[in-house]
C-alpha cells in the first residue's frame, strides 16, 4: 500500500484544440453581425440599381452613395463626359458652317471690305475648322470633370461652414450622380445631332436671346440665367439639394442655400464671359 499522496486529476492542458475553438467563436461572434450589417447598409448598390434609384428615389439612394462613395463617381461623370464628346463630333460639319457663315457675316460688315473679300476670309478660317473641332472636344471633356470638381468643392465648402462633417469624396461621388439627369439630356441632344439637327443655343431657354451672328457684340446678359432654365438642369438642380443633405446631415434650408450658392456662381461666370464677349466685340468693331 502506497504512502503517496493522493494527486489531483490532471487536467488536459489549454492546447491547441480550444485555441481554435475560441477562435472560431471570436470569429463567429464577430463575423456574422458584421456581415449582416453590411447587407443591410449596402443594398442595391449595382450601377443599373442605383440609376434608378436616383431618379425615382432619390433620397435613399443619395444616403447609400454618401454611406458608401468608393469610386461610383466614375460611371456617371464618365458617360456625361463621352455623351459631350459624342455630342461634338455629331455637331462638327454644322458647327463648321454656322461658324464660316457668322465670320462671313461679321467680315461683310466691316468697313472697306467687299462680299468676295468677306468670303475670302471665311474660307481662310474655315480651314482652321478642324483645330475647333479638336479643341471644342477636349474642351467638352474637360468640362465635364473639372465642373464637377469645383461644385464639390463649393458644396464641400459651403457644407462645413454650415455645420456638416462630410469628406470631399462623399460629395464629390454625390454631386456626380446628382448629373444623371443631365446625362438624359444629352442622350437627346446626341440624338437629335444625329438626325442632322443643330442648335447654336443649345442650353435652356438661353435661344430666346441668342446673339446674331453678324454681331458678334450682342450677346445677351439674360442668357446665363435663361440657360438655367431647363427641365434637366432644374431636376439636376434637386438632386443636388438632396445630395447635400444627404451628404453633410444639413437640414433642407441649409442643403437649398448651399445649391444657391453654387447657381449664384454658375450665374456670375456666366455674366463675366458675357462682359468679356461683348467688349472684345466693341474693341474689335
């Protein structure tokens, strides 16, 4: 008979098998709300989905794409910018002819020169046509980007001085989708340049005054504000306001004022190139 003490029952020591087990219940607890959160905070957040939801639900689609921006900025500022683009070259014969036609006129007008030395002159600039065309492409282009940037920029401003926390890229992604309605516009314009047809004063109602091309000088300070004037800019315009008070948590009266300002802007470059234009044309007349 042993003397020996009794011992405690050994116990399997915390090996391998429980460092998983715990593992796996970390992972489990961890994994599971977090996948599920992510199903619910990102639905339909395909291209095709969210399109339709922004013209037909905007409000909740704007929250998603504030929640989420990644580079959704690209689609939408991508298709306006190639829509243009496209809008151009469609344009390029009949913006050739209204511009030969409008030099001729303008030449015919001046002192000491004759029909034949005007349309002498035109043809000269005519054959610069295709430098236009180039130029009035890239021109198009860049438009498209570098306008959206400045209205983010704007609007990003604007929505921390009135007490939104939002990141540049939130508002620069929901300012981009806020252009689909523009995007509808140009897919008509496209079409009808297509069909041959072209408008010297394409944008709103800004045709209501467009200056005569044999008077170079007439441009209109109504047409800024007349060019705003248009169902898709006006609908492009909403989807802005929402976009801000998605974006920066401002309420309607903050998110209104902060599009304000940015139309106050488009409006004041608009008259500034209007100045610009119609005192070139009194220096050159």
């Amino acid at each position: 008979m042993s003397d020996a003490p009794d011992l405690p029952a050994a116990t399997e020591p915390r090996g391998a098998a429980d460092d998983v087990s715990d593992g796996a219940w970390v992972t489990e607890a961890f994994d599971a709300p977090v996948d599920a959160e992510v199903a619910v905070a990102t639905p339909r957040m395909g291209l095709l989905a969210l399109a339709i939801d922004t013209l037909r639900r905007p409000n909740a689609a704007m929250r998603r794409l504030a929640d989420h921006p990644g580079r959704r900025w690209v689609w939408p500022l991508g298709s306006l910018a190639l829509l243009r683009l496209a809008i151009v070259l469609a344009q390029s014969k009949a913006s050739q002819a209204y511009a030969n036609a409008a030099t001729q006129a303008a030449m015919a007008q001046q002192p000491g020169m004759d029909p034949e030395m005007a349309a002498q002159a035109a043809e000269m600039a005519g054959r610069f046509g295709v430098i236009g065309v180039v130029f009035g492409a890239v021109g198009a282009v860049v438009a498209v980007l570098v306008g959206a940037l400045i209205v983010a920029a704007v609007l990003h401003f604007v929505g921390t001085v009135l007490g939104g926390q939002q990141g540049f890229a939130q508002v620069f992604t929901v300012t981009s989708w806020a252009r689909l309605p523009l995007i509808v516009g140009a897919l008509l314009q496209l079409a009808y340049a297509l069909t041959g047809g072209f408008d010297p004063c394409p944008r709103g109602l800004s045709g209501l005054v467009c200056p005569d091309p044999a008077s170079p000088g007439s441009a209109s300070y109504w047409s800024p504000l007349l060019a705003q004037i248009e169902v898709w800019n006006l609908w492009y315009l909403l989807l802005l306001g929402l976009g801000v008070q998605a974006v920066s948590r401002v309420s309607r009266r903050k998110a209104v004022l902060a599009v304000a300002v940015v139309l106050l802007l488009s409006l004041s470059g608009g008259l500034a190139g209007t100045a610009i234009a119609r005192f070139f044309a009194g220096f050159g007349s």
